[in-house]
C-alpha cells in the first residue's frame, strides 16, 4: 500500500484503494464463519464444563450433608452420655448426703 501511495509513475491501485478494500472484504468474508465456528465450539467445551461441575457440587453438597449428619449424631450421643453422668453424679451425692 505504501509503494501504491507513494510511486511516482504508475499507480496500479489508485487513492481509494479499491483493489485493497476488494482483498480486505475477501478476508473478512473467509475468516469470520472460521471464527463463529471456533467460538461454537468453545461454548460447547464451557458448557460441557459447566455441567460437569454442577455435578461436582452435588456430590459435594451430599458430602457435606452426610458429615453434618454423623457429627450431630455424635454430638447428641455425647450428649445423652453427660445427662447420664450427671444423673449419676447426683444420685450418688444425695446417697452420699443421707
């Protein structure tokens, strides 16, 4: 383009550069289908991700749920154990006290 613009005898592609423009238009025509294409294809490979995690998080969210479960179940066992100790504990300190 820049010999075009500047050669001093023949000018094969004149000031509005329409054989330039013409090649440009072609590349633009050619590339952008190829560049939808690759953008579909990346949605695709996203969404497959997606999927995949959300998957992952319900395997984990059942994960979790089911410790929390077991933990309040040795929670409240503990529980039972300290009320059953105390019980004693003061039914053998009124037998003490008599």
């Amino acid at each position: 383009m820049i010999l075009n613009f500047v050669a001093l005898i023949k000018h094969w592609d004149p000031y509005p550069f329409i054989l330039l423009n013409l090649l440009f238009s072609t590349q633009a025509a050619y590339s952008a289908p190829i560049i939808m294409m690759s953008q579909n294809r990346q949605n695709e490979r996203d969404r497959v991700k997606a999927v995949a995690d959300y998957e992952n998080n319900v395997i984990s969210k059942e994960g979790i749920e089911n410790l929390l479960s077991r933990f309040k179940g040795i929670e409240s066992g503990k529980l039972d154990r300290i009320l059953t100790l105390l019980e004693k504990w003061e039914a053998e300190k009124t037998a003490n006290q008599t």
